[in-house]
C-alpha cells in the first residue's frame, strides 16, 4: 500500500509537470531584419502556420527593393528559414537579397539567369556574429533545397528548389 501510494504521487507529480507551460513545445518564430532598409518584421507560427497577414508583411521585407516588386514567396521558404533561426536562439536574419524581377536579376553580376529568386523561392542572408560555413551547414541539416556560400561577402543562398550546393 505504502508503495502504491509513492507510485500514484511520482504519477500525479508527472502529469503536473506534463501540464505545465514551461514544458509545452517553444514557439516557432520567424523574424527577418531588410539591411539596405533597416525595415524589420517578427511573427511566430500558429497552429496551422503562419497568418495571412503576417505572410504579407513577410512577402513585403523579402520584396525586390530596386523595382518596388513584392512577390507572393514560397510558404516552405519561410519554414525552412524559421528553422534555421530556432538553431540560433532566434536572431534575426540580416537579408540581402528575396524575390528578385527578371529584369533585377539580369543586373546581378554572378546571379543565374534561372534564379530561384525570380520564384520567389530563395534568400540570401547573414546572422550578426554567426559564422557563414556554420549558417551553411545548419541550413543542409534543417531542409534547406539549394544552399550557397559567398565566404567573401559573409552570407549564404537558401532555396527550396532541389538539393544542391556551391561555393563562389
Ligand atoms: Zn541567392
């Protein structure tokens, strides 16, 4: 009787425990800083993802800064990048490049002329004070399709196009 007794308090303790807030799933936050604009936007993930509006203001930041153009960009970009940030204790992405217009594009010395950004599927960002190879080994692990290093100008490409990998 003595040892029921522990069992059903080591119970009850455990079910308290399991209903505290503290142990509930972290929330899945996303938040994006513009350089060339200083703009910022964070929101976090519902239950059934990300909401309308906060995709607006997300389209938005990601937008083509030189034509003025926002695209509608990929919702599983916004997954994967989510991701990426949770392995970095949530800093923002510092992104230098979203959607791009065909026209933007062709002005990019270096950028593929089927670029993943005219899809609106692909970003390139830094984290302040992360090391890029590391953002491009975190981007691999957390289903990041296409990924890019740029050593020398300090960010990478993520994409939700095919696997693939390239350093310049
Ligand atoms: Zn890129």
């Amino acid at each position: 009787m003595y040892q029921r007794r522990n069992f059903m308090a080591a119970l009850a303790a455990q079910s308290f425990l399991l209903a505290t807030p503290a142990v509930a799933r972290a929330k899945t936050v996303l938040e994006l800083e513009r350089q060339r604009t200083g703009e910022k936007f964070r929101c976090e993930f519902g239950r059934r993802g990300l909401k309308d509006k906060d995709l607006t203001s997300l389209n938005w930041i990601l937008r083509d800064v030189s034509a003025g153009a926002v695209k509608s960009m990929d919702i599983e970009l916004y997954e994967v990048l989510a991701r990426i940030q949770a392995q970095f204790s949530g800093a923002p992405l510092m992104i230098k490049s979203g959607y791009r217009t065909q026209k933007t594009n062709s002005s990019i010395r270096g950028a593929a002329r089927r670029s993943k950004h005219v899809e609106g599927r692909a970003v390139d960002f830094t984290i302040k004070g992360v090391k890029t190879y590391d953002l491009v080994k975190v981007a691999q692990a957390n289903g990041a399709g296409g990924v890019g290093y740029y050593p020398r100008r300090g960010f990478i490409h993520v994409d939700t196009g095919q696997e693939r990998y390239w350093r310049r």
